[in-house]
C-alpha cells in the first residue's frame, strides 16, 4: 500500500500542469544561470590574465631602468606594482561578493593599495540588474516551486473526497504521509538534477569546471536539496492545518516572503541599530587629530631640548613620534575593522532565522566566494602592502651601510606578490556545516509539525 501511495503521488503530480511548468522552469532558469555564469567567468579570467600581462610588462620596463634610485622610486613610491586579482574557480556558480573585487591592486611602500577599475561588464543590463546565477535560482524559484508543489497536498485531496476514500482503507496515516511527501519530493527533485547535471556538462566542456571541484558540487547539490525540503516540508505542514486550498496556498506565500525577503533584508538592518558601526568620516577624524598632535609634539622638540632641528636626539625623537602616529593610526583602523566584523556577525546570526540565509551562507562558503572569502582577501592586500614596506626598507638599510655605492639590485622575482589563500575542501564544508545543520533542524520540525497535525486532521 505504500509504494501504491508513492505511485499515486507521482503520477498526480506528473500529469498536472505545475509538473509540467516546474520543468519548463527548470530547464530555463537552472541550466540558463549556470550558462550565463559560465560565460561570466570566463569573461572575468580572460580580464584578469590581461590584467596579469600588462602588470608583468609594466613591472619589467619599471626593473629595466638604469637608474636604480629611480628604478626603485618608480616601483615603490610613484607607480607602484600591479598585482592581478585571482577569481573564484566556482564563482560561476554564484557571484557573492565576488562583484566586488577590483580587477586588480596598486601597491606601494606605504602600504596604499588602489582598486583597478573592474571594466565594463559584457552587457550593459549586467550592470542594471543582477546576475541570476544558480545560488539565486535555488533560493527564490526552488523555494517556490516546492511550496507551490505541496501547499494542496492534504487540505485539496480532502476539498475532493480523495484523502477521505484513501484513510476508509486500512493504511496508518503516518504512511500516507511519508507516501506523499516521497513521491512529491520525487517529482519535484529527479528533473532539478537532470538540469543541474546538463549544466555540469556544459561548464566541464567550457573548461570553468574541474575534477578536484566535484567534491564541492557534491556537498553544494546536497544542501541544495536539503534546502528545497525545507519549503517542501513547509508547504506540507500548512496544507495539514488548513481545510482549503486557497487558505493554504495565502499562508504559504506569506511565509514564504517573510523566509525569502523580509528576514534576510531586515537582518542586516536590526545589526546596525543593535551593533552600529562608526563613520568612516569620524575615523578618518580621530586619525588626522592624532596626525595635528604628533606635528604639535614635533615642533615643541627643538624648543624644549635646545638642540638644533638636525641633532641627533631630535631626529631620533621624530623618529619614535613617527612610529607613535603611525600606531595610532592603525589602532583605529583595527578599531573601525572590529565594529564592522561584529555588526557582520551578528546580521549572519540574524539572517539565520530564514533557511534563505542558511542556503546562502552555506553556498557561498563553499563556492569561496563569501565573507570569509572577501575578509581573505583583504588580508591578503594588507600583508602585500606590509611586505612591500619591509622590502623598500630593507633596500634602504643595505644602502646605508654602502653610502657611496649603488643601490643593490634586485630582480622582479624578488618582489612580494598578492597572496591570496583558497581554504581547501574540508575547510569549505566545514565553514557550511553550521548552516547545514540549521536546514536539517527546520526539516525536522516541520515535518514533524506536519506529522502532529496529519494525525489529528478532519478528512470529513
């Protein structure tokens, strides 16, 4: 009686013309967001090695200056060197905050670091509107295929007489229950991974997908489907407390733009009230009072030593003065840093109210393109910026020592290069096990919600 339960639900579903649209959809959306985010990619590598090539060409007519004084000035202080920004080897799976890397970085001795401008994109309406790569079709369109697949399971097969003529016989509600939501599943589930698999195929022969990558599609597909049981369950649990269809499908829809939109947008929002983040203004405005305090300090040197501008003890004391603001400065650049990550924290910890989120999280952790992602980056751009320092530095111990020699030489290989660390597979499904394990909670309440309520429900 169980797979005869199974059998009915599918073929009920495959004949219905939500079936047929779902795979309409699916064939639309899922396979053209990993097409168009192919091509994306693509474009963006393609830029990047430009951007790679004309850096390596700069940097060697900077290191073929004679001059090795102005050689160095160049690299270190007026040109500084170009480094490449790496993309994402499954940003085309979702962009994150990928879109907001520059093309590549400026460095220079004084650990100032410019954007490259990212160019235009390869269509003018990328600019307008955003990308819908597969992390988007999951979240809204999944999500709401799966409601509108299971808002009418129970409470419309009762408007019919169908549950009623089911449950005269003698079969347990609890099978009628894990038949349906099988055989639903089923039918929602076996045309997304044909899509997805098509997809694959086609990133694989483009080149942007690789076989030590399968591994994170594995676990991505996993919380993909993990993530559309979560609106299934959803949709089966208000359809058992419900006596209509159309009472159902209204409570469905609220509560799914209440998971979809109101809560990941609001959670970014409570952060700033409960966690508010300083200006940038009001930095940059502690630092230039501690930069008028240290030039305060400076001048009042001579007065009080009653040495000359150029003794020794003054200049080694505006050398410490120097170091002082420049610690100072940084404090409060590292100040500004930790508001802004705690605010972020805590709008993740908000956002993860909503499954939304939690799929969203969990897939771009391991496609790398998150907040970790974008803090490794950043790292990565402010340990180029300290090592350049150290290296202009340390050319101008080893020119203090020869005076009257030339400055030493060094070749482009010698130089620090942007850095930027791709945290492995285990660390990937690590960082997304937390959010796993959020959707395997709402699986489970809802569907035993359901169950509770199945139970107890009037088929008269």
């Amino acid at each position: 009686m169980f797979f005869l339960i199974i059998r009915k639900e599918v073929v009920s579903h495959v004949l219905s013309l939500r079936f047929a649209s779902a795979f309409v959809l699916f064939i639309g959306l899922v396979f053209a967001s990993i097409y168009v985010g192919v091509n994306e990619h693509q474009r963006k590598v393609a830029r990047r090695d430009s951007l790679a090539r004309s850096g390596k060409e700069r940097l060697d007519g900077i290191m073929a200056e004679e001059d090795r004084r102005d050689r160095y000035r160049r690299l270190f202080w007026w040109e500084g060197k170009i480094d490449a920004v790496p993309v994402s080897p499954l940003s085309w799976i979702g962009q994150g905050v990928q879109s907001a890397y520059p093309a590549a970085v400026v460095t220079k001795a004084d650990r100032s670091s410019l954007s490259v401008d990212r160019g235009l994109s390869g269509s003018p309406l990328l600019g307008n509107y955003r990308i819908p790569d597969f992390i988007y079709v999951v979240n809204v369109v999944l999500s709401l295929l799966a409601v509108l697949f299971m808002f009418d399971s129970v409470c419309g097969e009762k408007e019919s007489g169908t549950l009623r003529l089911v449950l005269s016989n003698a079969v347990p509600r609890h099978t009628v229950l894990l038949g349906k939501w099988i055989g639903g599943y089923l039918v929602l589930l076996v045309p997304f991974l044909v899509t997805v698999s098509g997809g694959l195929v086609y990133a694989w022969a483009r080149g942007a997908l690789e076989g030590e990558q399968l591994t994170r599609i594995a676990v991505l597909l996993f919380v993909a489907c993990l993530y559309i049981a979560v609106f299934f369950n959803m949709g089966l649990f208000i359809s058992t407390t419900t006596k209509r269809s159309a009472t159902s499908l209204l409570l469905c829809l609220l509560v799914w733009v209440v998971s979809i939109l109101a809560i990941p947008n609001l959670a970014p929002v409570t952060a700033k009230i409960l966690a508010p983040t300083p200006s940038t203004d009001k930095i940059n405005a502690e630092k230039a009072a501690v930069h008028r305090e240290i030039d305060l300090e400076m001048s009042r040197l001579t007065l009080t030593s009653g040495e000359l501008s150029y003794g020794r003890k003054i200049e080694l004391a505006k050398v410490n003065l120097e170091k002082e603001r420049e610690r100072r400065k940084r404090r409060w650049d590292q100040y500004y840093e930790d508001r802004r990550s705690r605010q972020a924290r805590l709008a993740e910890v908000l956002g993860r109210l909503s499954p939304s989120a939690c799929w969203t999280y969990a897939a771009l952790s391991l496609t790398n393109t998150g907040l970790s992602a974008y803090a490794g980056f950043y790292a990565a751009r402010r340990r180029l910026g300290e090592d350049m320092e150290k290296r202009w530095n340390d050319l101008v111990e080893r020119q203090k020592k020869d005076p009257a020699g030339d400055w030493p030489d060094i070749g482009a290989g010698d130089l620090p290069g942007l850095r930027v660390e791709i945290p492995g597979d285990a660390a990937a499904v690590g960082e997304a096990l937390n959010d796993v394990l959020i959707l395997t909670i709402f699986n489970v309440i809802f569907f035993m919600l359901a169950f509770t309520f199945f139970l107890r429900y009037d088929v008269r």
